[in-house]
C-alpha cells in the first residue's frame, strides 16, 4: 500500500510539472491574421552600447507638412537625444517626442549587445513609446509629425550621477500646444513622465501609447514551453490577472472589444506587458483604461523566426503629476524598490511564500562563489540536508513495510473474492490495522515525509524556472547559460538514469505491472526535460544524487529486518497452488 502511495505521489508530480509547463508558462499562439501581425520585416541589428540610433525619416508627407500651420515652438530639424544613466541608454526622438531605444546595459541579448526593449525597425505607422493618442486624428497626426523643441541641447546627456530632466514643447499657429516631461533617475528602470495637450481653451485627454513589446531577443529562438512569451498584465483588486496575446483579439476578448484588441478599466495598481524575463508598466495614481493589441516581429537575424509582441494603450493615468513607466528586468531586488506589489509580476505560483527565500538564499551564496551554477548545487545540498531527517523516516518506514508484505497479501487474499461493498470485507481493513499496530508500523509515516517535503520540491522548480539571475548565467563546460536547455542533453539523459537507479534500490514489493509503470517514469521524466533549462535538470541530477547516496546509508544503518515465517494460511495457499 505504501507504495502505490508512492507511485500515486510520483505521478501527482509528474501531473503538476505537465500542467504547469503547459497551462501556466505556455507560449502564446500567432496572431492568425495579418492585420494583427504589426511587423511584416525587421533588418536593423541592436545597437551596440557605444553607437547611436540614426536619425529616423520623416513619416509624415511632405504636402501634409506644408498644409500643416506654421510652429511658434519647436525645432527645425529633426535630431535625436541619448541619455545614459548607470542601467539604461535611452534614446528620444524630438519628432513626436518618442522614445526610440530603451537599451539595458546589465542584460544582453542573442548577440551579446545590451538588451533592447523597444521593438526595432518597425514598418511606418508603429507607434513607439510615449506616442500621444487623442480623440481628434488631426491632432494625433499633428502632434506625431511635430519637432519639439528640447529643453538640453546637447545630443548626449549624462545622467550617471544626478536626475535628468527632459522637456519636449510644441505649439503651432492654430493654437495647439504640446508639453512632455520626462525625468530619468541614475540608477532606475522607471521614467516619470507628464504630458499636457491643449489647443486654446480645450485640454485634450490623450492616451500613452506604448508601443509593441516586449519581445526578449535573447530567448525569441529558444523552443521551450518554460520560456513565457509577452502577455498583457495588470493588478486588480488584489491579484494578477495575465492575458496571452493570442486571447487579445476581439474575437476571443474576455474584457471590452476594440477595432484590433481588448480593453480594461480600473483601479490598477501596475499594468502593462510582460515576457519571461522582463516587464513594461505603467504604474497610475488612480483609475485608468488601458488597451491591448497583440503583434509580431521577425527576430533580427533569424529568418522566417517571429517574436510575438503585445502593444498597450493607457488613458487616464497621466492626469496625475509623475506617472511612473517601468522597462526592465524582473529581479525581485529591483521591482521591490518600484512598488512592492511589482514583485508579483513574477510567476512564481502558488508556493511563491517559499520559492522567494530559496531565491535569496540563492542570491546569497552566489555573493560568496560568483557563480550560479554552484549557487544552486550549494543549495540544493543544503536542502537535501534539511530533508534528511524526513526522507530517512520514510526509507526506515517503507523497509519495515516491505517485511510485512507476505502478511499483508495473506490477509488481502482472504478476502480477495469478496466485493467491495461486502460488509465482511471491512474486518480486511481491521485485520490490518491490528498488525500494524502489534509490529509498530505507520502505514502513513512512509508518505508524511514526502507530503512535507513535497512543497520545496515545487518551489525551487518555481524559483529557478523563473529567476533572472540565471539568465545567461555559465556554469562551466558546455552549460553556458542556465536558463537555457542542455545542447547536449547530459544533464537530463544523466538526470533519468540516475532515476532508474533510484527506483533500482529502493524497497518495492508492487506487482509487476506497477513496476513497469514505474520504470517507465524515468523516460517519461527525461523527455519532459530534455528542453527544460540547464539550471532546473542540474538541480533535479544532483537531489537524485544525494537520495541515492542517503539510500546507501540508510541500508547501511538500518539492515533490512528479517522476513517473518509464513504463516498456516499463506503455506496452505502455496501448497494448493503446487499440488495443482
């Protein structure tokens, strides 16, 4: 019985592994059209740290331009602006105001150049971050064409010791007036930002657009269910609600429908888009709407490889003085200090009261051996230790089972031909109980064990399938990213041998049928890993590893205990069963 209780806990793990790779971090489908798909090329490679991103062309019509009344405020050429603060090198165009580049200096992409978070050579009519969107085209239009003037002049601003402040100004003839401010802190992921639209004495209430996003570069080609692709997500009334692209159409919106998206409105605490690794929100100081569109990109270098893109809309939240914008990674250090509920943008599941100590833990010894790959074996060692107590209660308990096996079937053959529902059967149940308690066995003290340590297992599954810090983190030899599968396979093939014997010497006495089953868990288990990241297989190579070695010990400890002699009834079963 202990181990069908066993086998049926295995299984149960197996099942949570499959449904959570599958329903959880599942990748969010194509959009299925083209009007859908934003992007149809993309050539231009990242920028490197040190180049500057070309003056991009004019989009808007020269007769258009001339029809256009005269600016009073503004520029007469167009010209970009690069700020670097100690994390990010941004990049402002004053045509529009926008931001063409949002770079992390920290985190890099396929190429090995600093990350980009806003979508690259996008065909004309993309919008890019901070786009104005008003209720009057002509304004919109009007005030996407504009040369603002810029409060710095110089083409480079260095915002690695103090505050910078940018001001983008616009007016024309007709009266139309446009203000954006922008302020970047030397060491944050977050643009406070206002903008103001008027035109004599009306006042606009323009949307904030973010444009298409995010799209992680880096694991765009890696063929992984663990990998999350971009999804819209905010926080309502007390939770996280995600959304994958694929169910922002308005034939499958769950919220408001719009022309080519979905939309919501509410008192969102943060709300944006979000991918595996990194996350765009806008954090609003009261109620707001916000609209999604889903989209796509190729991936620079990667022909026929698309990078699926989710773009935002936010109307009502830049109403308040210093609306937050956020574009970065999700390290739970850095999104603690932007709000403390950002840290929940950060799928760690149901056991996320554990798998955030594991990540600390983690964080913490990586402090002392400057690498990741040893960080999570130290780890893992130091949990495995934890759990020795329990796991040898449960070794001890299923080899003190396995002796009274030919008891156990003796008394179960007695009442084999009875039915379930045979009231006789229930004196079965008593006749066990009754030897359990005259041997001192517990048959539930072999699962107990695996039930408490059960919940660690899954966190540290959450912890490393999601943590940052393992991104394009080595370890050595051929493992030269963690958050990325084994390119040749070792760690998984080793993972599911080690399975086999595992399963090899510990104390069974199920009929073979289940122990076919078993058998058949390794394979089960080593395709299910074969694509899942380096880090996860490492862990789950080295805990087989020490189970095997507590096993050892655990005989050596403990012997086996005798068989006890069979009993009248179970020689005369053996006798009948020879003589026939």
């Amino acid at each position: 019985m202990d181990e069908r209780r066993i086998l049926l806990a295995v299984l149960l793990m197996f099942v949570f592994f499959y449904v959570y790779s599958t329903f959880i971090v599942k990748p969010a489908p194509r959009p299925r059209n083209a009007q859908q798909q934003a992007p149809k090329s993309q050539s231009a490679p990242p920028p490197t740290a040190s180049a500057q991103v070309p003056t991009p062309p004019s989009t808007t019509p020269a007769a258009a331009q001339a029809a256009a009344p005269a600016a009073i405020v503004g520029e007469p050429a167009e010209r970009t602006i690069t700020v670097e603060t100690r994390v990010v090198t941004a990049v402002f165009s004053n045509r529009g105001g926008e931001l063409l580049s949002w770079r992390l200096k920290q985190y890099f992409d396929n190429r090995k150049q600093p990350l980009e978070l806003v979508a690259r050579s996008l065909p004309g009519g993309a919008p890019k971050p901070f786009t104005l969107r008003t209720d009057d085209p002509d304004v919109t239009a009007r005030l996407d064409a504009a040369l603002y003037r810029v409060s710095n002049e110089p083409s480079t601003i260095d915002a690695t010791r103090s505050p910078v402040t940018l001001v983008f100004e616009f007016q024309d003839a007709s009266g139309l007036q446009a203000r954006k401010e922008f302020v970047i802190q030397p060491d944050s992921y977050v643009v406070q930002f206002q903008a103001k639209v008027t035109r004599g004495d009306q006042s606009f209430n323009p949307m904030v657009v973010w444009g298409p996003g995010l799209g992680d570069a880096a694991t765009a080609t890696e063929s992984s269910r663990y990998l999350q692709k971009p999804e819209a997500i905010f926080f309502d009334n007390g939770s996280v609600r995600r959304v994958a692209a694929g169910q922002l159409t308005p034939d499958k919106c769950t919220g408001a429908k719009t022309d080519n998206g979905c939309a919501w409105e509410g008192d969102f605490r943060f709300a944006g888009v979000d991918d595996h690794y990194f996350v765009s929100a806008v954090l609003p100081k009261g109620r707001m709407r916000i609209e999604y569109q889903p989209a796509a990109a190729p991936v620079p270098g990667q022909a026929g490889q698309s990078n699926e893109l989710v773009s935002y809309e936010a109307k009502g939240a830049r109403s308040a003085p210093g609306l937050r914008v956020f574009a970065g990674p999700k390290d739970f250090d850095v999104l603690a200090a932007t709000d403390p509920q950002m840290v929940r943008v950060i799928n760690f599941g149901m056991f996320s009261w554990l798998a955030v100590p594991l990540l600390r833990g983690m964080k913490s010894i990586h402090g002392y051996v400057g690498n990741y790959g040893w960080a999570i074996v130290i780890l893992t060692i130091l949990i495995n230790a934890a759990m020795f107590p329990f796991r040898h209660k449960s070794m001890v308990s299923m080899r003190k089972l396995q002796a009274l096996q030919p008891e156990i079937k003796a008394i179960q053959d007695r009442y084999a031909k009875l039915k379930t529902t045979d009231p006789a059967r229930q004196k079965m149940n008593v006749e066990m109980m009754n030897l359990y308690r005259e041997k001192g066995v517990n048959p539930a003290s072999g699962c107990l064990p695996m039930v408490i340590t059960m919940p660690v297992l899954f966190a540290f599954y959450s912890m490393l399938s999601q943590a940052i810090e393992v991104r394009g983190a080595p370890f050595g030899l051929w493992i030269q990213d963690l958050s990325r599968h084994d390119p040749y396979y070792v760690l998984p093939i080793l993972m599911g041998i080690t399975m086999v014997w595992q399963q090899k010497m510990t104390p069974s006495s199920v009929d073979p049928a289940q122990q076919k089953m078993m058998m058949f868990m390794p394979i089960m288990f080593t395709a299910f890993f074969l694509w899942a990241p380096s880090g996860l297989a490492l862990y789950f190579l080295l805990s087989n590893l020490l189970a095997i070695g507590q096993q050892y010990l655990t005989n050596s400890l403990v012997p086996a205990p005798a068989r006890p002699a069979r009993t009248p009834e179970a020689r005369r079963a053996k006798g009948k069963a020879q003589g026939s």
